[in-house]
C-alpha cells in the first residue's frame, strides 16, 4: 500500500509542475502541424472562388452584386456576405502564395483551441480536466479547419459564449463586446445567426428560470442583456448588402435539396472516430446535466439546441461539441478545486508552440510541396494545358471544381461552383445529374453550348464523351481530362 501511495505522490508531484503543464500545452495546440494535419487546407475546394472574389473587389474597387464568374449565375443576385475573407485571404496568398493559406489556416485553428481551452478554464478552473476536455475537440473541428471563413464563426461563437458566461457571473461589463463581435461576424460568415440565438436564450434566461421554478439558478440582468441584443441586432444589417443575409439564410431555407446534394450538409454517417467522440462528449453532457446540484434550465435548451444542430448536420457537429464541453466543465466545476497557474507557464507554452509552428511550417513543407497536393486534387495540369494552347470556351465543368476555375482561369465563366446561394438547388441538381449520365444528360443545354469539357475520370460523363464522337480528348493526366468538340463541316 505504501507504494501505492508514494507512485501517487510523485505523479501529483509532477502534474503540478508547471513544465509539464506548459508541455501539455505546447502537445495540445501543436499536433495539428505535427500529424501534417495543416496540408489538408489545400484539398478545400472554397478556398479558390473566395480568393478570386477577392482579387475581383480589388481590381474593380467595389463589392459584387450580380455573379461575375459563372454562366448560370449571369445576371442574378449574388450577396458576396463574406467578401472581407476573400480580400484577406487573396492578399495572404498574393504575398506568401500556399504557405500563407496552410500558416492561417493552422493559426484559426490554433485561435479556436485557445479559446475553447480558456472558456473551458474559467468554468472549471482545474487544468488537467480543462486539457482533457480540449483535447477531442481539437480533432473534432478537423471536420471545419479549411481555409474558409467558417473557422471565423467558430471562434467567434466561442468568444460570445464566454463573454456571456462571464457576465453570468457578474462581469456585465464585457457585453459590449458582443455589438462589436456580431459586426465583424455579420461580414464574414452567414452563421452569425448562432450568434444571436446564444445572446438570446441567454437573455430569455429569466423566463427559462420561472418556467422551469429554477429560481436560485443564476441569469444575466435584464437590463444589461437586452440593450446589447438589441444593439447586435442592429450591427447585422450594418454591412453593404444591409439585409442581404438574411436573404441568403431565408433562400436556404426554401431550398431542401441542398441538403440532399452538398455533402457537408448530410448528417454524421458514423464512418470515422469523431461520429462516435461526438456522441459520446454529448450522451456525458446529459450525464452532468443531470448531475448538476441545481436545476439550470438555459443547459438543457442550449444542449437540446446543439444535439438538434449538430446530428442534423455535420458540417455543423461543432456546436454540439462546445455546448456539451461546456455543459461538462460547468457541472464538474462544482466539484473541483481551483488552481492558479504561474504567469511563467503560459508564456513557455506560447515559446513551444510557436518554435514548433515555425520549425513545421519552415522545415517540413514549401510552396512546390504543396503545389504537388493540389495537382493531385485539382486541374491544375488541365489548366496549364488549356493556358499553353489557347484552347476556347465556354466551358463545362463539375460542382467540385468550379471554385477553383474560377481562380485559375478567371478568363472563363465557369458551369457552375461552391455558392450555393448563387446556383440554388435545381441548377446543382441539373449538375449532378449530368455527370452521373442520369437520362436526360444529352439535353442538359450548358454541356450542349460548351466547346470544354474538363472533369475527373471518376465521372461516369467522362467515360461516356470518351465514346462520343463529337468530342475528342486533348489532355488526360490521370486527375483531369479535357475535352474538346470536334469541329464539322467547313
């Protein structure tokens, strides 16, 4: 027994010591260069339209509002809500070409671990559990690292949330934040909206608490919380398209089958590891739900809300993570002592990470490297043939590529691309079902108006032109292949 006792002491011993605490952290928020995770930025297909949006508003010093870039969006309505992102993200490629893409990617992401690792901290004010808790969310948002603004709404969401748990316990005086973080929110990424759902189920908490007779259950003042909901309110229109949002996310609404065709949009299919952390972080959220020694209603509407949320739609198991982590810190603070880390631990960790980041960024990858992972996944010989040959449109191309046509061949309208909110359902699904030689393929008008044709071998439509004559194979390098209409007659 009484070695059990001294191996206990050593190990408290050691988990105290603030080294290795600092090398926890430098693990925690460095694996995700380490594993390589960051190249993976370069297989988002997003990237490139938002980066050529970019360099449009640059070059016409205006932001668009009709479609510029492809054949089925002329003329229609196009609200560009997250042109800041595009003109950043433009900019950091100008200047650092993929590595500038691959640094601010790992740098989102490493801004959303620190800020879920702080608001898990201030709730639960152990370190060890706080970095227990973090840990699995780090690989689950690998699901929503991709150099799109996306990473923004994560991180944003977490600042909201801890703001409003902060004036929770008192410290109103930093709601005035939120007005500030719903603007910039607001111009960046259409989910703004969970922005204003966290501010207002936290305002409508009084009532939560008179419903459910949790009257020792704390809230935020009524007569702080609801000037700056109003005031946020406010702050999502003033952006140049002013309503235009809010269009975007009602046009959404009335078109269902996206939700059919865009994958991100599917629910989990419990093929890969995070399904299953997913549902466990959440099955352990009710668990300490349950636990809690008081009842707290505003818990269980935001964990209902996330569940909802996060298993309808996969792109979005992030917020269920969060709500369910937080729920956990929340209900095991009440069981655990605080500890006050030295000053000295946070700036050793920041050393590491960043000596880490540096070296890994430095060391371990190049603008050719990384220009080899986009080949593999895009067109980008395809391209450089059509360049070297002058080859004309139109052209005709998949769902998929489109965003990075656009960028790479910005002197072609492009078939059709990632906005959605441009396309809309039935063109996407006219789309899909040409490349997948559904019947009516022959009919589809923009394939019959095109001189290109540029796609994967993996398409059943590309195996099909293969056998037609009217269309003849100019390039085919085992990613893309391109074809061209025979010419007849004289």
């Amino acid at each position: 027994m009484g070695i059990f006792v001294s191996i206990r002491s050593v190990l408290q011993r050691v988990f105290a010591n603030d080294i290795v605490k600092a090398a926890a952290l430098v693990v925690l928020f460095s694996w995700f260069l380490i594993n390589r995770s960051a190249w993976l930025a370069m297989n988002d297909p997003d990237v490139w339209w938002h980066m050529r949006s970019g360099e449009w508003i640059l070059q016409h010093h205006q932001l668009p509002h009709t479609d510029p870039f492809s054949i089925t969006g002329v003329g229609k309505p196009w609200v560009a809500y997250s042109w800041p992102f595009g003109v950043v993200i433009f900019e950091i490629a100008r200047n650092w070409d993929l590595l500038g893409i691959v640094a601010f990617t790992y740098f989102c992401w490493l801004a959303i671990g620190i800020a879920l690792f702080a608001l898990i901290r201030s709730e639960l004010k152990n370190f060890w559990w706080s970095v227990a808790l973090t840990l699995p969310a780090t690989g689950i948002i690998l699901r929503n690292v991709a150099p799109r603004p996306g990473m923004i709404t994560l991180l944003f969401f977490l600042l909201t949330l801890n703001i409003l748990l902060r004036a929770r316990r008192g410290q109103t005086q930093w709601l005035w934040l939120l007005p500030v973080l719903i603007w910039i929110w607001a111009n960046v990424h259409i989910q703004f909206i969970y922005g204003l759902f966290l501010i207002g189920v936290f305002a409508i908490e009084p009532l939560l608490n008179r419903i459910f007779h949790a009257q020792e259950a704390p809230s935020i003042p009524a007569r702080k919380i609801w000037p700056v909901l109003a005031v946020c309110l406010v702050a999502t229109v003033l952006n140049p398209y002013g309503l235009g949002p809010y269009r975007v996310i009602v046009d959404f609404l009335k078109e269902p089958k996206q939700i059919i065709f865009i994958t991100e949009f599917h629910s989990m299919s419990f093929g890969e590891w995070m399904h299953y952390a997913v549902l466990l972080i959440t099955l352990g959220a009710g668990v300490a739900l349950g636990r809690m020694k008081r009842l707290e209603p505003l818990w269980i509407v935001l964990l209902v809300w996330a569940a909802v949320i996060g298993f309808r739609m996969e792109r979005d198991i992030w917020v269920i993570t969060f709500i369910a982590l937080t729920v956990i810190a929340h209900s095991l603070a009440q069981t655990r002592e605080p500890h006050k880390e030295d000053r000295r631990l946070w700036l050793g960790a920041a050393l590491g990470v960043l000596v880490i980041a540096v070296g890994m960024l430095h060391l371990q990858t190049n603008n050719a490297h990384l220009r080899s992972i986009v080949a593999d996944q895009y067109p980008l010989g395809a391209v450089a043939y059509i360049h070297e040959h002058h080859l004309q449109g139109p052209i005709f191309n998949d769902f998929d590529w489109g965003g990075f046509l656009i960028y790479a061949l910005p002197e072609f309208k492009v078939t059709i691309d990632g906005r959605t909110n441009v396309h809309g359902q039935d063109e996407i699904e006219r789309c899909l079902r040409t490349w997948q030689v559904w019947p009516e393929w022959k009919t589809d008008p923009l394939l019959n108006q095109a001189n290109l044709v540029i796609g994967s071998p993996k398409y059943a439509l590309v195996s099909v032109l293969k056998l037609d004559p009217k269309w003849k194979v100019v390039f085919d390098d085992g990613v893309a292949v391109v074809f061209e209409r025979v010419r007849t007659g004289g």
